[in-house]
C-alpha cells in the first residue's frame, strides 16, 4: 500500500494485503467494489509462483476527503497466487486435575472432541455439527486440521466432549478461544484452562449444554405446528445465588437466528421485573417457531462469563414457558418425570420425589453372585473444638444443621422459620448484618462501611423480630461478622501505583477515611500496605496483607476491637445465639481471641455458639484456632476427602486408604501451595487411616458460598447440586458435626428432595444417635482377558449405619455412588456382630425390613429383603 501511495508500480506475489480506509476502492475491468478488513496467507505455505497470464492490471483510485484535495489515480500490475486455503492445526490436552469433569467424561468409548463455535463451519454452537478432533496414541491430547472458514482467524471456539449416547455435553468454562492467524501452524491449547487462553476484551462464554451426564433427557422437542414464528412472554425467576456480583443479564439463548443459535452475545436479553423471594423475576417478548429449543443463560456484564442451565435438559419454546424457574423443571415436567419413574420410587421407598437419575444397568451386591470389598472409613474423632472450656468460658453446644440463609433480607428469613423448624433445621445462619456496600450484591455484604450500624439485609427491629420468633421455635440465629477488613474503595493496582507517591496514596487514605467515617478512619487500617496474594495467602504473611491488594485490611488496635465488640454486643442484644468468623485465617489467633472472650463473658455459659472460617485443607491452621480459642471450624479437608472418593481415576477404595491428608495435599497442590505431612507415606498404606474430620463438631458442607458464588474453584470444590447431592446426604447421614446447608442446593429440584429426606432423618435421630460406621463397598477386581494387568475396585455403594450408646441401630443409609447403575442390596455391612435384630422403615413409611445380627436384610416372615438404590441417590432407614 506504501508502494501505491509513492505512485509506483509492482509485480510479485500478495501475501499480505490490509486495506482500512472506507473511500478506497479496487478497480479489476468492469468489476468494482470496496475492499475494507484483511485478506492474509501464511508465506511460508504459499506454493511457487504461479503467475496468472496475462498479469492483472489494477487500478486503484481515492476519493479526496477534502474537495480541495485533488483526486489519486495509480495503476498497478500484479502477478497473483492462486489462493491457498487457511488451515490451523488444533491440538488440547484434557488435564484430569483442570477438568476432571471432561477427562472422566471422554473416556467412554462413544465420546468425541470437538471444536465448536459460531460459524457453520464449526456447528453455530451445537457440538453435534462441530469438527471432531482424533486422540494422540498414549496421550490424554486431542488433535485435528481446520481448514477454510473453520479456521477463520479472530473467530471464537471452545473444545466439547461430546457423549451422544448418554445425552453428555462438557464444556469448557471460563473465556473463549480465539482462532488465531495462520502465521501459528500449530495451536496448543489446555481443556478448561483460562489462564492459557484469556483473550483480552471477550465477553461472555458461548456454549450448548443439552444435557448433563447422568441427567435423565427430556423428551423430545414437539413437532412445530407451524414454521411461522410466534410471540410469546417468558418469565422466569433468578436465584440472587446465580447473578452472583455486579451487573447481570438474563438471555434466550437456543437453536434459531432470533435466539443467537446459541450464541449467548447474540440471543435476546429479558428485562428485570422485580423482586421475587431470594432472586430476581426477568420477563421479556420473545418471537420464535414453536418447539424451538433453548435455555436461559446469565451473563456478568463485568467479568464477561456466563452461568448456563446445567441441571436440567433443553426448553421448548411454547411449551411450559410460563412460572419458570432458572435450572429447574417446570411443573408439568416434574408430573410427568414422577410419571416415568413412579415404579422406582416404589421399590427405593423414596417417598415419591420428583427427581430421579435414569438407571443404564442393574447390580446386584450379593456375595453370591459378586465379589466385593469393604473399605470402612473411621468416623470415632475424640477431639472436640472448645472440650477444654469451662465456668463462663464454655463453648455451647453445636447445632447439628443449620440453613444458610445467605444474602436472604431478615423479613424473608423470619416468613420461613417455622418451616425450617418443621423440616428440622435447629439454626439459620444470617449474612452479615452491618451497613456495607451499597448495591443488592451477596459479596458487597462482607465489604463493611460501618458497624454501628444495623442496615442492608434489614434494620435492627427487624433482627430483633427475626431473632424472637426464632428463640420462640427453639431455633437459634447465628449472625456473620467481618472483621478482618473493611470496603474496597481502590484496586489493587491502584494501591500499588500509590506506593512511592506521597500525594496519590494520601488521596486514597483520604477516600478511605471517608468511607468508613466518622467511627473509623485510614490510620486503623494495616500499613504499610502489602498485596497479598498467590502463597501469601495461606503463608505467614496472611495475617497483615491487604487481599489481592484491595482489602481494606484493618489493624489490630484498642479503638478497632471496641467498634467490633460494640457490634457483637448489638447482634447479642438482638437476640443473635451465634457467631460465625469470616475469613479467620487471616486474622492472629490471639487477635480472635478478644472476640471470642468478649462474646462468652457478655452471655450465660454455653449460650452462644461460635465457629470460625477458615480456608484451608491444612489441618495445623486449623488447630491454631481450635486449641486457642474453643471454636470450631469450616472443615474443607473433609469435603475435598469425599469429593476424591467419588472420583473415578484414583478414587474410590484406594482413596480412602490413602486418607484425608493426601486428598488435602493432593487439592492444595493444584492451588500451587505445597503442604507438608511428615506421616503421609504412612497414611497412603494404612489399613486403617486416621478419621478425616477435623474434629466432632466441624463445620460440614458439600458445597458453600465461596465453592459457589467465587469465580474459580477453591481446591478444586467446584460443582453443581446434582454432583453435590450425595455428599449432603452423607454429612447429614452421620451422627456428628455440624452440617451447613446451602440454600441453592436446598431448593434445587435435583437436590433439595434429597437433602430434606436427609435432614428429616437426621433430625429424628438426633435424640439417640451416638456413632457412626461408614463403609465403602466396591466389586473386586477381576483380571482383564489378556490377565496383563488387574483393574481396580469399583466403587458402588457407602453405607452409614447409625447406632446408639448401648450399640443398637438406630438408622441406616445407603447411598449409591454410581452415576448410571441402580443396586441391589440384600445386606448392610457390619464389622462386628450387631447386639439384637433391628426392625427398619422408609422415611415415608412404603418399606419395612429386619436388620439381622450378621446384617442381613430381610422381610418381617425371615425371607431375604431387596433395598433398591437409584444412580448417584440414596435410602433411609429409621428403627420402628
């Protein structure tokens, strides 16, 4: 172009070729047209030089921008190239420890990699019709050429592994790929991994989950009684749990043009209409042909990603769009699910729960016909937070299941007390209290501006209502303080810009003082300021540094613990029972302790139950609290132990006898942190590890507010209510703990029946339960054919038998571990020959059995007893 702007003339070969001004145009015999944007082709991919024969005369001619400005008219004489196709070589690897959800998910024999993106080349967003890539021989990496308009450079992609046959579609999550020029011949790309692939400036993550495995699929789309478009209103309601932080935007994002072809940037947005209980209602026209498909996607205008429907199968436009609910069947879904399945919950007494896991196989668990292995998980734990408390220092007991009613406004906590007592719940936990952040955000509650006073969620009258009622039900109110920093009032990079400039970082201190005024001001705040990030966040620079360099870290002095304490005696005064610690690890002990010490000698002894948040799988920051203070603690580890149970490549049996250190340094590993545990080789051989509580009363959970509302996962809790419900009901199951139910889980239609059942059945044990036996049974192995080589156990069933003081079952549950197989079970696991025979019923009362002294089951006439358990479910048992 600089050639043709000196008026010179040339002949060779175009390799590259960018033209922008608008005015400019190319003139080739009669045919003339605008040429903007870029044509390009790798040189060292372009074949010899073919010139064309005779060479192309061009003429190229500018508009002047100005009418003073005379007209360029310059010829050109070019040799061209025949055009070579653009081709990219794409190449992913599937880390199981990035994305164990695809690994686990692409060795099936039925399953494929695919590229899929917005164009047609690469299935406008449906995997179906999206390029396949091949599997590298001895190698988790995927690899394939896109030629053409699949290689488009600038267009956006992910990789899908796709299971046809199990209706399975796994997604990347985070940012989109970006296909890059040919000048890049080979593209190495990680599955799951954002970090590698983040293009700067992309909005929200385009994907089409039909189906997720193990869910059981919809049926199919009805057939359009007319091609013709139709407008209809959707409506549908948002959880506050899934808009998450910032500015949100609900989309109808589905197979059509006017829906985005799934394209979340392209679909039609709805308009927020109002509050609805703990969410949002959004509401909006939208025109389309009858029995297209689609779901609902939020997207977060500030991060730029999106949180899609996953727990449930595809909606058909003009078919139950009316009372939706965001991840959740309609009504008439749920009768005719119940309807498909009513025969399964006959046999699994399950009360007739609206959720059910489509069975692919059956398996039996008799020792006739099968082999298996137990593999008994200790659950006898001594160490009890707070057992050293005495006079008025000592600890309350625990409760055995609070609801977290999380970001919920005091009012809407109130309205629901008594149903919380009736599902049998014994504490709610509250967000925190104090006037905060402005703006309706969950996290801008645990960014406090002023804690004198009572405001956001409600206003003091309000927490003294809710807090009355609550002691009139026998429920205790448990309250969350934010003390360890304040509100962010700049970015970190901000703060750190400010570092060497006395004037910026005075401005700053100034902007702080007047956001936390008049009872606080810069000079309590921790200086010098320190980012503390990366390994300095579970390090011995914890305690001072300013989180990802913008917490407003407080200090510790006289005047910032009389504010604080003047908070806490506010919530007692109110009637709060209970005191959870926000991000304690990150505050000295010794500094806690004043707390703690306040708390217990403004209360009767035993009246007020503390616990602390402590993020971390490392055992030893635990105890620095648990010793010091008498408190309790969020137990990650244990979670983080189950979760690697369930997995399929190093779970199960081996899992177990490893034992809970190696899940937490295995977790904290991929954190980048690198823990220590002189026992560990020990503990991976032990027939008998360690019990992987950290202690009677821990904190217990499947999944919490930070494994949920955080970008990310904190080690490696991310997952959903379906992959989560198992695991509630285990925690619930045994006989200890405190177990902390999270609301979008309890509510969830693939979860929240579960996890009633389980709270029920903890509830009605609660007065006779003593201890927990917790086993896990798996089919042994078995040679393959060649007798090379032996697989290992399959896990299948975890059995948690409940029993009192003097030894006699009080409750059994079973729950089924796999993700495609109903089982059959004809006897309980014992290790020991139990004291008497137990007569057992269902939760509804549908099925009764005798439990033997060996732990057969068996019919009240003495003859053997089928107990049928659905995929990834569970069935409880209750002494009649």
């Amino acid at each position: 172009l600089a050639q043709v702007v000196a008026g010179s003339s040339c002949t060779g070969t175009v390799s590259y070729l960018h033209i922008t001004s608008s005015n400019l145009q190319l003139k080739a015999g009669q045919f003339v047209k605008p040429i903007i944007g870029h044509c390009q082709h790798q040189p060292s991919q372009l074949p010899p030089q073919l010139p064309l024969h005779p060479p192309i005369a061009l003429h190229c001619h500018r508009t002047p921008s100005h009418p003073s400005h005379p007209p360029v008219s310059l010829s050109l004489s070019l040799s061209l190239s025949p055009i070579v196709p653009m081709a990219v070589k794409l190449r992913v690897t599937i880390d199981a420890g990035l994305a164990a959800e695809a690994a686990a998910a692409v060795q099936a024999p039925e399953a494929t990699v695919r590229v899929c993106g917005g164009s047609p080349e690469l299935g406008n967003f449906d995997p179906k019709g999206s390029p396949i890539l091949k599997k590298v021989e001895g190698q988790d990496i995927w690899e394939g050429t896109l030629t053409g308009g699949a290689a488009k450079p600038g267009q956006e992609f992910k990789f899908v592994v796709l299971n046809l046959d199990k209706h399975q579609y796994v997604w990347e999550n985070g940012s989109m790929h970006i296909m890059p020029k040919p000048d890049e011949p080979v593209v190495t790309r990680t599955f799951n991994d954002a970090k590698a692939t983040k293009p700067s400036g992309t909005a929200a993550p385009a994907k089409k989950p039909a189906t997720q495995g193990g869910y059981t699929p919809g049926p199919a789309p009805p057939a359009a009684t007319s091609k013709e478009a139709v407008k209809k209103q959707l409506e549908v309601v948002v959880p506050s749990t899934v808009l998450g932080q910032g500015r949100a935007r609900v989309v109808v994002c589905g197979g059509a043009p006017e829906l985005g072809n799934w394209n979340p940037k392209q679909a039609p947005a709805l308009v927020e209409a109002g509050a609805a209980g703990t969410g949002k209602k959004f509401a909006g026209d939208v025109k389309t042909v009858p029995g297209t498909e689609y779901k609902y996607v939020v997207i977060n205008v500030e991060k730029g990603n999106a949180k899609w429907e996953q727990n449930r199968p595809n909606r058909h436009f003009g078919k139950d769009d009316t009372k939706q609910h965001f991840d959740q069947l309609g009504e008439g879904e749920q009768q005719q699910q119940q309807q498909q399945h009513h025969h399964h919950h006959h046999h699994h007494g399950g009360g007739g729960r609206g959720f059910h896991v489509e069975a692919k196989d059956k398996v039996t668990l008799d020792a006739a016909s099968q082999q298996f292995e137990d593999a008994w998980i200790p659950w006898s734990c001594e160490k009890v937070a707070g057992i050293q408390g005495s006079g008025s220092q000592s600890p309350s007991p625990a409760p055995r299941t609070i609801f977290h009613a999380f970001h919920w406004q005091f009012a809407d906590v109130e309205k629901k007390l008594e149903e919380f007592k009736a599902q049998g719940f014994d504490a709610v936990q509250i967000s925190p209290a104090q006037k905060s952040k402005s703006g309706g955000q969950w996290w801008a509650r645990y960014q406090p501006k002023d804690y004198t006073k009572i405001e956001g969620l409600g206003s003091t009258e309000d927490l003294q209502k809710l807090c009355k009622k609550a002691q009139e039900l026998g429920l205790m109110i448990i309250g969350d303080v934010v003390f360890n920093h304040m509100i962010v009032v700049a970015s970190g990079h901000e703060w750190g810009n400010a570092q060497g400039k006395p004037d910026e970082l005075a401005r700053l201190k100034q902007k702080l003082s007047q956001a936390v005024g008049p009872s606080l001001c810069a000079d309590d705040f921790q200086w010098p300021w320190f980012n503390m990030s990366g390994p300095h966040w579970d390090n011995d620079n914890r305690y001072e540094g300013w989180g990802n360099g913008e917490w407003s870290e407080l200090r510790h002095c006289k005047k910032v613990v009389d504010v604080h304490c003047q908070h806490l005696k506010t919530l007692l005064d109110a009637g709060v029972r209970g005191i959870r610690f926000d991000a304690v690890k990150h505050m000295r002990p010794a500094h806690v302790k004043e707390y703690v010490d306040f708390v217990r000698s403004n209360s009767q002894p035993g009246e007020v139950y503390l616990y602390g948040e402590v993020l971390s799988v490392q055992e030893k920051m635990h105890l620095e609290y648990m010793d010091s203070n008498e408190i309790a603690t969020t137990d990650f580890a244990l979670t983080v132990f189950f979760n690697r149970i369930f997995k399929e490549e190093g779970g199960g049996k081996e899992a177990v006898l490893r034992g809970v250190k190696s899940a937490a340094m295995a977790a904290a590993a991929k954190e980048g942190l690198d823990l220590k545990a002189t026992d560990l080789a020990e503990t991976e051989t032990a027939e008998a590890p360690s019990a992987p509580m950290l202690s009677a009363d821990s904190v217990r959970f499947a999944r919490n507010h930070d494994t949920v509302m955080n970008p990310g996962t904190f080690y490696g809790l991310g997952s959903n209510c379906l992959k989560a419900r198992v695991l509630w009901a285990l925690l619930l199951a045994v006989h200890d703990g405190t177990v902390l139910v999270f609301p979008e889980d309890f509510q969830d239609k693939s979860s929240g029946d579960l996890i009633r059942q389980a709270v029920n059945f903890r509830a009605k044990l609660a007065s006779k339960a003593a201890s927990s036996e917790v086993c896990l049974r798996s089919i042994s192995s078995t040679k393959k054919a060649d007798e090379s080589s032996e697989q290992k156990p399959k896990p299948m069933l975890l059995t948690v038998t409940v029993s009192n003081k003097e030894g006699h079952v009080e409750g059994v549950c079973l729950l089924n571990v796999t993700k495609t197989s109903e089982i059959t079970v004809h006897d309980v696991p014992v290790r020991k020959a139990l004291p008497g025979k137990t007569a057992l019923t269902s939760m509804d009362n549908s099925l009764e059995c005798v439990l033997t002294e060996t732990g057969s089951v068996v019919a009240a006439d003495g003859k053997p007893q089928d107990l049928k358990v659905a995929p990834w479910d569970a069935l409880f048992l209750i002494s009649r």
